[in-house]
C-alpha cells in the first residue's frame, strides 16, 4: 500500500509540474494608450507557482493511488479498470483541483 500511495505521490508531482509549465504564463501583457507591453514574472516567483502546482498533484494523486488501492483489496479490479481510474483521475480530477487551488491562490494576490 505505500509503495503504490508513494508512486500516487511521484507521478502526481511530476504530471502537476507538466501541467503547470503548460498553462501558467510566465508573463503578463498590459494593454495601455500607448501599446502593449509585456512583463515577465521573475524566475523564482514562476518556480514557486509551479511547485505548488507539483505539490497540489502529488496530494491529488496520493489520493488517486489511496482509493484505487482500497477498491482493489475490496474489489477485484481488472486491468483496464485500474488503467480507467487512473485517467479519470488524472483528466477530471488532478484538474478541478488544481483550478481550485488557482482561484484561492489568485484570491490572496488579491489581498497583498
């Protein structure tokens, strides 16, 4: 059970990272009278963002590893089921958590 909650955890990491470095801009355009300029966020700020992005997937896929283990010693699960779960929770629920996770980050930058 550790070691499939550990594997839950590693790859969640690594495919919140992937999600992170996809979506989230690394700068901002200001549209003014004069023309558009572009801001980039500095490379720490952008690495944090994106380390609490790992961070929020790899809780999400210790919690996708947990509940596949737990069906599976209550359940026989075959294969494709496992493989489907995984997908499931890797394409619905690994993103609603993550956007969920963005609209309370961008509330509190809100409030700095």
């Amino acid at each position: 059970m550790e070691k499939d909650i550990r594997k839950g955890l590693i790859y969640g990491f690594l495919f919140g990272v992937a999600i992170a470095i996809l979506f989230i801009k690394h700068f901002e355009i200001i549209a003014d009278s004069e023309g558009n300029e572009i801001n980039y966020l500095r490379v720490f700020d952008y690495l944090i963002i994106i380390l609490k992005r790992g961070i929020v997937g790899s809780f999400s896929g210790a919690i996708i590893a947990f509940i596949i283990f737990k069906l599976n010693s209550s359940l026989k699960l075959t294969k494709k089921m496992k493989i489907g779960a995984l997908i499931f929770g890797l394409c619905v629920v690994g993103p609603v958590i993550q956007y969920l996770v963005s609209l309370r980050l961008n509330e509190m930058l809100l409030f700095n």
